[in-house]
C-alpha cells in the first residue's frame, strides 16, 4: 500500500524521517544491534472505547520495506540502536509526520545510527496520534515521550549502557513540536502512574529541535499539524496557546538548539524565530541556526556538493552544555 500527503515534497518525506548528516566513521562499522519494545505493559492509557490497529504505508516508490510512515498507531514502540562502544549517553528521537503519520522505520534511521556510531545510544519513539481518539487528545503523543524518557532512565545500567542523567531528546518537525513539549512539560501530569518507572522525571538535559513545528497560533502556523493535533479545537484561541511551545518556557527547560531554512515552505522558519525569542526572553541557553536553502529537512549541499554538517554544529554546541559527555 502506498499513499502520499498533500502538498508534500519527497524531500520533506526523507527529512521527516530524520535522514541527516554525521562524519561517518573512517573504516565502515558493523552493523549496530538494534532492539524494539513496546513502552506501556499493557494497553496505552486513554484507549478504552478506541478501535485503532497499527497500519503502515510506504513512503518512496520503491516500496522499501523500512521506508515507512504510521498513520495509526495502536502500540507505541522504542527501536534502540545500541553503539558498538557506549559512551554512557542516549537521545530519545521524536520523529515528524505533521501528527497525521509518525515517519520512522523498524530498524534505525540513517541519524539514530550515526549518533550509535558515535556512542550515543539512541531510541527512535512511534507514538500515537491524537485523531485516533486516544482520551488524552492533542496529550497523547506527549504521554509516550514521557513514558519513553522514564523507560529509558528506568532501564539505564541495567540492559543498557545509559546515565540516566545524560538523556537528551531530538525532534524534527511535528517530533520538534513534540520534544519541545517534552522539554517544557516533562514532569506535567499526563497520566496515572503505571509501574515504578514512571516515578522518574522525564526531563531531558538538551533538546535539539530541527525544521520545528512551534506555533498553533496564526502567526507562521504549520495548519495542517495544528488541525491534526488540535482536531476541532484547532480555531479556539486558548487552545492555540495552550498548545504554542513558544508560550509559557519554564525556568527549568533544558538548554535548546534549534536549527532550520529560510526557504522552508512547509514549516515557516518563524516558528523556530519566535520559539528562539521565548527561550532569550526566559533565560534558557539556546542556538538557532538558519541556513539559506534546504527547504523543509536538512540544509541544502554548498554549490560545490560539500554537505552542510548540521547535526555535527548540534553536537558542539550540545557539547557547551555538558551532554554527550
């Protein structure tokens, strides 16, 4: 089954799924161990009355079998690719989609697998959609960054190779709206306490937002995301705000990068100005990069075919404030 969105570029495709760029190693790695779990022990919370099953379409002509997106989601999942040489410090991945699909795979993208290289171990979130009728409504995919920050803290130094106070989280598009609510919410009660794990903070320690979703309010607002998330509160005022990340930073938000193009036609880049200003505003450290071309994922090679090592400026300035080391 293949099925495309409206209005979208095949780039925007590839950068939803996080395909990006990090110094590959200088001899090819072996393939890194990757692992899948399901995040709740039973049945997400909110799903009573809920009839959704996990559906998948390809995203490229060649049907490529991990070349997916999810446009439901019944089980929430962690895909963990593990580094052949952890260094102690893991990300939790939230991946884009416009909250109308989750674009990730089953084994790992191209960005997961480049950091395991460089020894981060990193865990890539399918998390449900608030049109599937999850109880929690535009909360349910912040409900699973949640539970999957108190999964991986939960299981660090146990099966994996994790300080659990060196867990970062890393969004791009729809997944940059998401792990900037993370970042801002962790600790905001979303749903009732499960198992053990779920009496850690969620909080991440540096949050990597890219080509963001920020705002639900007019004013450089992605529509299509603030209709999928917001559903028919997405022209109530107060719920706009309530849902603008740029709109209420708290004190402890972690220090944020965010990077993205000033020719973005999908995501205006003001949705990464105007969460920029709030953070300033707040006091929080944080970076913005905007490049010239690259539209709506990673920035555009330079003339000459060099590619712009973007997560590589993440990781330098991520290393300023104390993670991944």
């Amino acid at each position: 089954m293949r099925m495309e969105m409206e209005g979208t570029s095949r780039r925007m495709l590839l950068a939803a799924g996080m395909t990006g760029l990090l110094p590959l190693p200088a001899a090819a790695a072996p393939a890194p161990r990757v692992e899948r779990l399901p995040l709740w022990p039973g049945r997400p919370p909110g799903g009573e009355g809920v009839d959704v099953t996990d559906q998948t379409v390809f995203r490229s002509p060649e049907n490529k079998p991990d070349d997916i997106a999810w446009p439901h989601v019944a089980t929430p999942m962690l895909t963990v690719v593990h580094p052949d040489r952890p260094n102690g410090a893991a990300v939790l991945i939230c991946p884009g989609g416009g909250y109308a699909r989750v674009a990730t795979g089953r084994t790992g993208g191209e960005v997961a697998r480049r950091l395991a290289a460089a020894g981060v171990t990193a865990f890539e979130l399918l998390y449900r959609l608030p049109h599937d009728g999850w109880a929690a409504g535009p909360d349910t995919p912040l409900q699973d960054a949640q539970r999957a920050m108190r999964v991986i803290a939960a299981n660090a130094g146990r099966g994996w190779a994790v300080d659990p106070a060196r867990i970062a989280v890393a969004g791009f598009s729809a997944g940059g709206h998401l792990a900037a609510r993370l970042a801002a919410h962790a600790d905001a009660s979303t749903y009732a306490l499960v198992d053990d794990a779920d009496r850690l903070s969620a909080r991440p320690v540096i949050a990597g937002l890219f080509y963001p979703v920020v705002t639900m309010g007019d004013d450089g607002v992605h529509a299509s995301s603030r209709q999928r998330l917001l559903g028919p509160h997405a022209a109530d005022p107060v719920w706009q705000q309530r849902y603008s990340n740029e709109r209420g930073i708290p004190a402890a938000m972690p220090p944020t990068f965010i990077a993205g193009n000033a020719d973005d036609a999908v995501v205006p880049i003001r949705n990464s100005i105007l969460l920029w200003e709030a953070l300033r505003s707040a006091r929080v450290p944080t970076e913005l990069l905007i490049f010239e071309r690259g539209g709506h994922g990673p920035p555009a090679d330079r003339r000459d075919g060099t590619p712009v090592p973007w997560l590589e400026l993440f990781l330098g300035w991520a290393s300023d404030h104390g993670w991944p080391a």
